[in-house]
C-alpha cells in the first residue's frame, strides 16, 4: 500500500500550471499542526506543503484527491485545486494532524464582442458572447447607450445556448455602446461606430437623400464624379439638405458612362456619426 501511495505521489508533483492569476498558499507543517490548519482559497489556486519539522510527514486527502510523497525536513510538496470544494486532509504519518482547504469557485466572468465596429446605417450587427460556467440557460442582459444617452438602458434579457454562449442582433442608429451583464459580472463594453447612409437616384434631376437616427436638415452633401484621366473623385456641386434630409440637384454630366457617388463629411455628418461615402453609382448620359 505504501508503495502504491508513493508511486501515485511521484505522479501528482509534477505540478500542473494554474490559470493566469491564480495564487500559492503556503501551509507550514510543524510537529503539532499545520499552520494554517484551514485556509481559503480560489479555484485553480495552488497550495503548498512545507515540513518545518524536524521529522518526516507525507500529506493524504480523505477521499484521496491528493497525496504527497514522505517530506523529509525542508521539503515540500505542491497540489492545484481545479475543483470548488472543501478538502480535509491529514498527516499519514502523524493522523493529529489534520487540516481543511476551502476552495472557492471562480467570480463569474464573461466574454463579449461585436461583429464589426463600423456600420452603415441599417445595417446589423451580433453581439455575441460566453459565460464562463459554460452552461444553458443562463440568463444575460445586454445594455445600450446610445450617443449622447448619458446612462445604460436595458435592450434585452436572453437565456444561453450550449455551452454558455449568446448573441443578439442589433442595428444602431447612432454611435452606441453595448454592454452584457451577468451574475452581477459586467463585460467589457463594446462600442460600434455609425456612418450615415447616402443614396443616389434620378427623378428629373439627382435626389440626394441621408439616412441615419438624426435629421440632417441644413446639412451638406458632395456630388462627386470619377475623373477617368486621372482616376480622382471630383466634387461636381454641393447639395444642402432640406428638413426631410433629402436634396434634389439639376446638373448634366458629360456624354457617355458616369460614375458617381455622395460624400458627406465628418463635420457635416455631426456628434455621434462617422463621414460617409455612398456606393458608386454608373450613369450614362445620352446626349
């Protein structure tokens, strides 16, 4: 038995790494106790054995989740607690000596991150995540803050999928910050940036119109029209939008294939918007 106990402590001193952060507690093995003889400890923590004795000790769990090889004087003897629980243990070579490890599960955590941080607008992005017990039906709630909303508002409360993991599908107006919370453990938050949408149309003249969640009356917008010399974009006529953030402009191009396109500026766009470039739109002029 003896050989068996020593064989399975030679196997459990090749210590194993702890997650990043996790802590060593050192227990002092004397010749009438352990000191600490309980101590508090976090999941995945590692607790070390140290004889100060003068006399040899070997280190045994009651239900065998442990043991250590015979210490001689000075040695030690290390074991990662990868499960919360308690532990009660003894000296296999003095059973009065008898000690207790707590082992406190980890604080909840969670992961939590978006599928892009720059959207046109009406465009939609998942927010997606994992809790960090891994399990179903755990209930997050995610939070926004749209811009310039000082506070976080509640969007939504859903339950996990397999493995503790989550999404939600969102489609912001304005610049806005998500945040997912769970078992009081807050993610970090994640914020998406907003560029208005500009579209281009023909109705007995060009109508011009931004979309976005705010008006843009008073606001301008470029007409621009690829130079095929010299490959530049040039700026044909500024248009400034009316209360209905739409604008309608006459102006001919030149015979043959166009290519156009709107631009609105960072400053035009406002607080809370990023510039916008609309799509490249072919037109061919007859005459």
């Amino acid at each position: 038995m003896r050989m068996l106990i020593l064989a399975l402590a030679a196997v459990m001193t090749l210590a194993i790494a702890g997650p990043a952060g996790a802590a060593t507690k050192t227990i002092n093995i004397y010749g009438s106790t352990f000191s600490p003889k309980s101590a508090t400890i976090t999941q995945g923590d590692t607790v070390t054995w140290v004889n100060r004795d003068n006399a040899n000790h070997q280190i045994l769990a009651d239900k065998g989740q442990f043991v250590s090889a015979v210490l001689r004087p000075k040695q030690s003897y290390s074991f990662t607690f990868n499960a919360a629980g308690n532990y009660t243990y003894k000296d296999e070579l003095n059973s009065k000596l008898a000690g207790t490890i707590k082992v406190n599960g980890l604080p909840p955590t969670l992961t939590f991150a978006a599928s892009s941080q720059y959207v046109v607008f009406g465009d939609k992005v998942t927010l997606s995540g994992t809790v960090s017990n891994h399990k179903a039906g755990e209930s997050v709630t995610i939070y926004y803050q749209p811009y310039p909303q000082p506070n976080l508002i509640e969007r939504v409360t859903l339950l996990t999928a397999t493995g503790g993991t989550f999404s939600f599908i969102v489609s912001p107006q304005i610049a806005t910050s998500y945040q997912a919370a769970w078992k009081g453990a807050y993610a970090t938050p994640t914020s998406i940036q907003v560029q208005p949408k500009l579209t281009l149309g023909r109705n007995n003249g060009w109508i011009i119109h931004a979309a976005a969640g705010a008006n843009f009356n008073g606001k301008a917008v470029q007409f621009q029209r690829l130079n095929p010399a010299t490959g530049q974009w040039v700026t044909l006529k500024k248009a400034i939008l009316n209360s209905k953030s739409s604008a309608k402009l006459l102006y001919k191009l030149p015979q043959g294939v166009n290519q156009l396109r709107l631009t609105m500026s960072v400053n035009q766009a406002g607080a809370g918007f990023l510039g916008a470039i609309g799509p490249t739109v072919k037109y061919r002029q007859l005459t």
